[in-house]
C-alpha cells in the first residue's frame, strides 16, 4: 500500500496532477482531528455551556418582556377603568353641586321674595299709619279753618260744643255727597 500512495503522489495523472502532496494531506489531516478531539474535549464543551445559558438568559429576558407587555396591558386596562370610574363619579359630584347651587339659589329667592313681601307690607303698614296721621292732622286743620269760616260766616264766636256739632254735620254731608 506505501508503493501506492507514492505512486499517486508521483504521477502527474491523480492527486499529483493537481498539485497536492497525499502525505502532507494526510499529516494535515490527522493534526486537524487531534487539533479537533482537543477543541472539543477542554474548549467547545464549556463555551456550549456559556453558549446555553446565554441561549437562557435571553429566553427569560424574551419571557420577562412578554410578561411586562402583559403586565402593562392589564395595567392599562385597570387604569382605564379606574379613570372611567372616577370620570363617573366626578359626573356625580358635578350634577350633585349643581342640584344643591340651584336648591341654594331656590331658598335664597324663596328668602329674598319673603323679605321683599315683608318689606312692603311695612312700607303698606307705614303709608296707613302716615295716611291715617295726615288725615287727623287735616281734619284737626280743617275743623279749624271751618271754625274761623262758621265764624266770619256768623259773625260771632260758637261755643265748642256747638262748634263740633257743626264741624260733624258738614263733614258726614261731605262723606255722603262723595
């Protein structure tokens, strides 16, 4: 078999023709496997390992960020409902301070029309009793002015008595005459 080897190495027609030395392939060959056995025995070994648990750390960093995609969406949903349920509150707390701004403006009209009544039921009571005080002022006037005219009328001085007998008899026929 050493005869043969030679012999392709040789000749011009095999391996030899294309330029390549069989025993320099075969050394290569066999330092490549050797070279290979080492690697794969001290080196692959343990950078497959590190290799690995990257492989997982970046698995569960894949699943961690799935999980926090999760965990916000879920987050998002119950702050959407959270904002919605305070946006309905809110609604509620607006319209019950509205019904007690109209329930106030309601009583202070109410109160305000009560003053107004009670007001002008003083400023009636006020006119009356200044009416009736007018009045007696003018009639105490008049009986006076009709006592000084029954007397310039008369030519004398008429006792009170008589005096107011006349003063009451004009003033009924001047009640029934209007």
């Amino acid at each position: 078999m050493t005869t043969v080897i030679p012999q392709f190495a040789d000749s011009s027609s095999g391996l030899g023709a294309l330029g390549l030395d069989v025993k320099a392939l075969i050394i290569q060959l066999v330092t490549f496997l050797i070279a290979f056995w080492v690697l794969k025995r001290f080196a692959f070994g343990p950078i497959v390992k590190v290799m690995e648990q990257r492989q997982r750390t970046i698995d569960a960093g894949v699943e961690l960020g799935e999980q926090m995609k999760k965990d916000k969406a879920d987050l998002d949903a119950r702050v959407a409902k959270e904002l919605q349920a305070a946006r309905v509150k809110a609604d509620g707390i607006v319209a019950q301070a509205e019904e007690v701004g109209k329930e106030r403006v309601r009583a202070a009209e109410a109160k305000a029309s009560d003053k107004a009544a009670i007001i002008l039921r003083e400023a009636d009571e006020r006119i009356a009793s200044e009416t009736a005080r007018a009045r007696k002022k003018l009639e105490g006037e008049l009986v006076g002015l009709i006592s000084d005219a029954t007397e310039v009328i008369i030519g004398e001085k008429v006792d009170a008595k008589k005096d107011a007998q006349l003063i009451d008899k004009a003033l009924k026929e001047d009640a029934a005459a209007a």
